[in-house]
C-alpha cells in the first residue's frame, strides 16, 4: 500500500513541535509490529465477529495491524507504558482506511476516551494518514489502548509510537536548588531570587523549591529565560503564584521584549494558596526571551513550575474552509460568501 510522509484529515491531525527532538524514546514496543505478532501488546478479542491481526500492509517496516470484525464487535489491542504523573506525551500513530463506513476507531489513554472515530474519518484513498494527539499521565504507568472493527473492508494500524514531551523552560520548579538556566538581575537593598525550602510549608508549588521575589524600594528585579520556540506558532505560558501580603507589589511578564502581563498591584489574593496563570502568546522570532520583572514592598511573591509549550492545534486540508474534512463545492461557496472579510 501506498504511504506518504503526512496525512491531515479531521480534527484529529495536530501540528506539533515539542517533539523534533529526533531523540526521543518511544515508550511503546513492537508500535510498528515488526515482530509479525502482537507481542508486547494484550490483545482481547470481540465476544461476536472478531477479526483483527498483524499482516504485511504498512506504513513502515514490512507489518502492520488490521482490523476487520463485525459491526460493534470492537477487538483491542493495548499496551501499558512507563510515565511520570503530570507530564505531557505525544501519541502518534498511521492509518489506512481502504472503504468508508461500517467501522470504527477509538483510542484510550488512562481508560479514558480520547480519539472516537466512528465512523472512521480517514480517506479512502490508499494511502497511511497520521494521527497525533497530546496527553497527560496522571499514573505513573498509563495504558494505551485501541478498539476498532470494520465490517465493509478493514482499519490497517502502524508505526504507534508514544514519547514524552519535552519542556521549553530549563529549571522550571528551581528543584536544581540553584538559579540554573536563568539569568537574574536584582536592585535595591532587600530584593533576591531565591529557592525556598521546608521547613516552612506551601513555599513550593511542587517539589521543594520555589524563588521568591521582594524589593523594599519597589524596583523591579528580573528573571529571564531564552526559550526555545520557532517563530509563527502560538505557545502556552503558564506558571504558579502565591501572593505573601497585598498590595504595594507588582509582578510584569515579557515575551520576546514586549509588555504581555501587567498586574500592578498584584491581582493573586494574600490567601495562603498557590494560583496558577496561563498565558497564550504567538511566537515572532526562532528563539523568545520569557521574562517576569516583579517587586513586592510588604513581602513577597513566590513562583513555581514555570511552563512554556506548544499550543496544540487542529490543522484541516488545505481549502476546507467549512472544516467538514473534504475539500468540495461547499469549500468554495463558503469563500465566495466570506470574501473580503477580515480573519480574526
């Protein structure tokens, strides 16, 4: 069977970039069946009409897995593998789909649903289409897992692959007990960063260190990062505050040079309790400067688990302006009618 090097279809298919590291393990085994079996994965087969197995279509390697049971007959294949609890990984997988209708293809990760193709979305054009989704582990050990039938032909699966997502920020929870990756410029008598550490609970977020952030002259101190990004996709800032006294403080955020959070005075209420902010930024330049400048005269503000990543968003064909997955007729009705208005 004809494969290509990438297929988009649906809402299914992400652009992604947190994982060019061509380096990174994948956690799966035997994800492309080169075994010509399904070992390393449990196999539970439909109680009725049962057809699923490993056959010489593929999209890499010379195997892959089929699926062709019975209308609502799900056969599963699954597979546990080694997370971290609250980190991000990347499932990545091919399908073909020779015959539309009569078949579907649900994935699970933790036991819960989060890919339900029914029907099967992929084109019947012959060729491998690529899936990516974005999970969180919220086990240590998460279970993978894929449930299909096809009554009218049969869903053909390879190259599965799950890898953990790398983070931007180096440093991001302080637990190096050290200022590492960061470059930090202090002023004025009384302001420093810091790591914090027990025995004095809730300074950390998580871990055990967190930096702390005062000035009793009320300038700003800073503490940047240069991030890793490429310029033109959007990325998520997000970060962990707790607010020690209220009011005569400030805490700014920079992106790439430019003013993109001002809270002066600090908006995080003196409640004893860490409050997460999220940020969505467009990247301009390969590479952005992410800044806090902050002071706090009454006391001090404290940040933790600082996160930059990827915005993960659904890409359609080129041309489908409705997003019904075919580019039609309709596409081009649909641009007639918006002709000449702005993009948002």
């Amino acid at each position: 069977m004809a494969t290509r090097a990438a297929g988009v279809f649906g809402a299914l298919v992400l652009s992604l970039a947190v994982t060019d590291d061509a380096s990174a393990q994948n956690l799966i085994s035997n994800g492309s069946f080169e075994s010509n079996s399904f070992s390393n994965w449990t196999t539970v087969p439909a109680p009725v009409g049962s057809n699923f197995g490993v056959n010489g279509i593929h999209h890499g390697g010379d195997y892959g897995a089929f699926f062709a049971g019975a209308v609502g007959g799900y056969d599963s294949i699954r597979q546990t593998c080694p997370t971290v609890v609250g980190h991000k990984y990347v499932i990545d997988f091919w399908v073909a789909n020779p015959v539309l209708g009569g078949d579907s293809l649900q994935v699970y990760w933790e036991g819960a649903l989060v890919s339900d193709q029914t029907p099967c979305s992929v084109p019947a054009d012959g060729l491998f289409h690529e899936v990516v989704l974005l999970v969180t582990a919220t086990m240590a050990g998460s279970q993978l897992r894929f449930d299909a039938y096809d009554a009218a032909s049969f869903i053909q699966l390879d190259d599965i692959s799950v890898t953990e997502v790398r983070p931007l920020v180096t440093n991001g929870g302080f637990e190096d007990v050290d200022f590492d990756g960061w470059v930090v410029v202090s002023e004025g008598e009384g302001t420093g960063f810091a790591p914090y550490t027990p025995p004095n609970p809730g300074f950390a977020h998580s871990g055990a260190w967190s930096a702390f952030i005062g000035s009793n002259f009320g300038e700003y101190s800073s503490l940047k990062q240069t991030v890793a990004t490429v310029a033109g996709r959007k990325y998520s800032i997000e970060f962990w505050l707790r607010n020690q006294g209220v009011g005569d403080d400030s805490l700014r955020l920079y992106w790439e040079g430019a003013l993109a959070m001002d809270q002066t005075p600090c908006a995080v209420p003196d409640d004893g309790a860490w409050h997460k902010i999220v940020l969505i930024l467009m990247a301009k330049l390969n590479g952005s400067e992410l800044r806090f400048d902050a002071f706090d005269l009454d006391s001090y503000m404290y940040l933790d688990d600082i996160a930059v990543t990827e915005v993960i968003a659904p890409v359609t064909c080129s041309g489908d302006s409705n997003g019904d997955g075919v580019v039609n007729f309709a596409d081009i009705l649909n641009t007639l009618a918006n002709f000449g208005a702005p993009c948002p």
